[in-house]
C-alpha cells in the first residue's frame, strides 16, 4: 500500500512512469475499492483506528528515533508528546465518540411543511490526500488521518522529503495494518506534491508554508478539490501591562523553545509594555537558563532541521543587528556550537523594527523579537496591521483585557496566559484564518471537514406540497400574502 515515487529530476536516463501516472493508478484504485466496498460501518471504522492505535503504540520508539535522526537532534519527549501522544489522544476522542458523531441529526421543521421531518447525515466524501510537512511530520500526518479514517474516507499521505526515515517509518508502519486501497503513502519532493494535489480527491489536506499552499490551491482548483490549508505565520505574544513578567516570560520562552522554534503555533514575536522590554529580556534569559542549562549536548534542545534553515535564521539575526537591534544570545554554559551541529543558541533581540526580515518572516527557530507597545490598542493595531496569524497568546490575568484582545483581534487560535496549547485540546478545532490557512480539523471538527453533510427532508404523510402547485390560484395568493406580510 506504499508506492515509492522518485523526483523526475533524481531520475536517471530511464524513464521511469511519471509521477502522475503511477499517482492515478493508486487512485484509481482506491476509488474502484470505494466503489465496490461501499461506505464503511461504525465497526470497520473503529477496527481501522485501534489497528492504526497499536502501530502507533507499538512503533513509539521508532518514531522517537527516526524524527531524531532526520533533525540531527530531536528530543525524545517532545517526540512522545508532540508526535505520540498527541496523535493517539486525538485518536482516541475520536473513538469514543465516534458512534455519536455518526449517527443522523434530527434537525427541526417549520411548520409549514409538518408532519414531514429534517436530519442531517453525514457520509464519507470518498478519497481524501494529505499533504504533510516536516517540522512533526508523524502528528502532521496522523492526525489527519485519524479524522479521515473516522469519517469512512480512503486516504493517500505525501510526507515530507526533508525527513526521509521518518516518511520511511510512516510507509511501513501504515503498510503493516492498511491494504493500499485504504491507506498508501507516496514519497518524494515538490513534483511530486504537485501530482498528488493535482489528483480528483474529494478533499485534500495540506500541512505547510503560505507560499506553497497557494501553488497546493491553485493546484487543486482544477478539479474543485475542497482544501483544509493548514499554513504558518506569525503569532504574536501580547503581554499585558497587569502581566507578571517572569511568569510571561518563562511560558513564552517555553513555547518558543519547543522543537527549537520549528512549530507552526511557536510565539514568533513578543508585544510587551514600553518600559518593560529589558525586564522582559532579562525574565527570559533566566527562564532559558532553567529550562536549557546547557545547549550542545543537551538531548532536550532540538537542531534545525537543515543547513537551509539554520543559515535562514542565523540571517535574520545577522539582518537585524545590522539594521540596529540589539541582539541578546543566551548560551548559559558558554559553549560553542558547530555550525554542523545545527543547534542555534537562543536568541533575544530589542529595539526591532518592521523593514527587519525578522518582523517580515516567520521566524520557525530559537528567535524572540520583543517589541515594545505604548497602550493596548496600540498592540491590538500591530497585530490587526499584519497578515491574521494562527495563533495568538495573550498574557493578563485581567478578564475585560483579554476579552478585549480576544474580541478585537482575528487569530486562527489562542491560547489565554501559555502557549500552543490550545492545539492539544480534543474538543477544539484547529485552523487559521485568511493567510494562516483555511477550515478546521482535530476531534469533530476534523470528522465534520471529512465528512459530506447532507440535509435531508422526510415528506410526511400529508401531501402538504399540492397547495403550492399550479394551476396557482385565490388560494396560493392568500398564501403568499401571508407569508411574505406587509
Ligand atoms: P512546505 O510547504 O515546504 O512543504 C510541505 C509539504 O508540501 C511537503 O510534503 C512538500 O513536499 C510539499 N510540497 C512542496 N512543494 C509542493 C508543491 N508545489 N505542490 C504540492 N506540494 C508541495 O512546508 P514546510 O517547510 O515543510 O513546513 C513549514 C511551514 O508549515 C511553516 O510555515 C509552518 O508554519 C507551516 N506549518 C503549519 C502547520 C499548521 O497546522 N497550520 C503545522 C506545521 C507547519
């Protein structure tokens, strides 16, 4: 059920089947096995979600191992969190409430048409794809899958080439419990992505950056492939003027650290009252001390994921020091990290300013910018002056302030004094809004985005009907000019 597509640029002289046909011959098949098998009933979907919950539970080593592997240095807590637990939780809310969210809604009816009756059904859309990223390349994927697998859909996965082992990991462990008419996995770069969002699914993950989500949409736009665009960018923490700096600083810096930045839902920048940067400077640099005494050998503090991306960050931090800021590593042990090691120190910076590359980017590494703001409508217009983030972290533990921010800023999420954890919530949907994505998935959500509702009308006995067909006469008229009224 896995097919191994190479990159038509990684070919040799022999041409191999273009990645599109040998796509289109895996789907096909999936939509012959759809066609042929039917919707699935509760039962064979609960029996695919505890076959994918063993491979999971069985192979939680292995991914531990493969993710560490493929970043250079991954911690392994954050990989049984973040990848493990996280996908198993959100598989197993789905379990439990699975039969509930099956079942036909019965919706009310005007009386106008009584005694007929209204319900909502919900029926698999049929093949779903996913399209995956590497920064938690087995949640990014599982999850995904579990809402799909939930809703009854056959599902085609496309990892991402940056973390080979771990896609490898995916492929095997999806292939030891999926036939490929239910489950496959195709592997490969960009052109192959592009395939894979060309295909007719009848809806389509996709897990990444901003920019290659609109090639994604425009992509799938031939077909009319309903998306869930899963995208990035940056998400401010706002911190309040009521807000306990220390206490900010450490949550912020944890969210920030986490996978060493590389987090959709990371705090990219901090807004703190003017005046209170340097005590916000110095709160953070302790925290980092605590959480990171050491940075090198320190199993606990991820790498980048590549040369590309270190490079990346390490030029922002180069741009805004030469633009003006100033720039505060936080390296408790004094240790000097090899460039190939690819771990990237912590790194605070103040007095920043928009025409910096790192107030343009999203910054997905161990970089803070912290901004000083003079009244909370002037952080609530920063924020509103910039591209509507996924994530928004408000610190204050002052209620009309945080409804205030809540209320008057537009964020794919939230999270109200922590960071990220909005995402690890069952029973929340997850998504962003304009440039940060589009729809929802996580939980109901997720088996709502995959699912067809379909609004259905019982005609009752009643044939309530013949009063509005023609020949239209006195009794319709009076009809009308009592519903329409005066
Ligand atoms: P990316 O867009 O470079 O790659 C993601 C996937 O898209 C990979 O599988 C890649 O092979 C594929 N791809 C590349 N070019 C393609 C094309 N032309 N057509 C189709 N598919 C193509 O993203 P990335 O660098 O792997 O991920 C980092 C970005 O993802 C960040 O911006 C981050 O914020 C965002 N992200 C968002 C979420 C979320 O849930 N909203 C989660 C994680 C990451």
């Amino acid at each position: 059920m896995t097919l191994h597509v190479e990159p038509s640029h990684s070919r040799g002289a022999t041409p191999a089947a273009t990645p599109s046909q040998e796509l289109t011959t895996l789907f096909e098949g999936q939509r012959a096995a759809q066609r042929r098998e039917g919707p699935p009933s509760y039962e064979a979907r609960l029996d695919a979600l505890e076959r994918l919950e063993r491979s999971i539970v069985r192979h939680r080593e292995d991914i531990a191992r493969a993710v560490s592997a493929d970043f250079g240095s991954r911690s392994r807590h954050e990989t049984l969190a973040a990848e493990v637990f996280v996908s198993l939780s959100e598989l197993r809310h789905v379990k439990k409430n699975l039969r509930t969210w099956m079942a036909p809604e019965p919706r009310p009816v005007s009386y106008l048409f009584f005694p007929g009756r209204n319900e909502v059904r919900r029926q698999p859309l049929g093949l779903v794809g996913i399209i995956s990223p590497w920064n938690y390349p087995m949640q990014l994927a599982l999850a995904p899958l579990v809402g799909a697998l939930a809703a009854g859909n056959r599902v085609m996965i496309k990892p991402s080439e940056y973390v080979p082992r771990t896609s490898d990991l995916l492929r095997t462990m999806l292939a030891g419990v999926f036939t490929t008419d239910q489950v496959a996995v195709v592997t490969g770069g960009p052109e192959v992505g592009d395939a894979f969002a060309r295909l007719p699914f009848d809806h389509l993950v996709y897990t990444g950056s901003t920019r290659v989500g609109k090639l994604v949409m425009r992509a799938a736009s031939e077909n009319l492939t309903p998306l869930t665009l899963e995208l990035g960018g940056k998400s401010p923490a706002l911190v309040a003027d009521d807000a306990p700096l220390d206490r900010a600083a450490e949550r912020i810096m944890t969210g920030k650290l986490y996978n060493a930045g590389q987090t959709c839902v990371a705090p990219d920048y901090a807004l703190v009252p003017e005046g209170k940067e340097a005590a916000f400077v110095e709160a953070a640099r302790r925290a980092v001390a605590k959480l990171y005494p050491t940075l090198a050998a320190n199993p606990d503090y991820s790498a980048l994921i590549n040369d590309r991306h270190a490079e990346r960050v390490r030029g922002y931090v180069e741009d805004a020091r030469r633009r003006g800021a100033e720039v505060v590593e936080v390296n408790p042990a004094g240790e000097a990290l090899e460039p190939a090691s690819r771990k990237l120190p912590p790194t605070l910076l103040r007095n920043v300013r928009d025409e910096m590359a790192v107030m343009q980017e999203e910054i997905f590494g161990p970089v803070l910018p912290v901004r000083g703001y003079r009244r909370l409508e002037d952080a609530i217009a920063f924020v509103n002056d910039r591209p509507r983030p996924l994530a928004l972290y408000c610190f204050s533990d002052d209620r009309a302030t945080v409804r205030r921010v809540l209320d008057e800023t537009v964020s794919g999420g939230a999270t109200v004094n922590e960071t990220m954890l909005h995402v690890a919530q069952a029973d929340l949907p997850f998504g962003g809004v304009g440039p940060s994505g589009m729809g929802h998935y996580h939980g109901r959500d997720g088996f709502l985005a995959f699912s067809k509702t379909k609004g259905v009308f019982y005609q009752g006995p009643v044939d309530t009907g013949a009063l509005l067909r023609p020949p239209y006469g006195k009794t319709v008229e009076r009809l009308l000019a009592f519903l329409i009224g005066r």
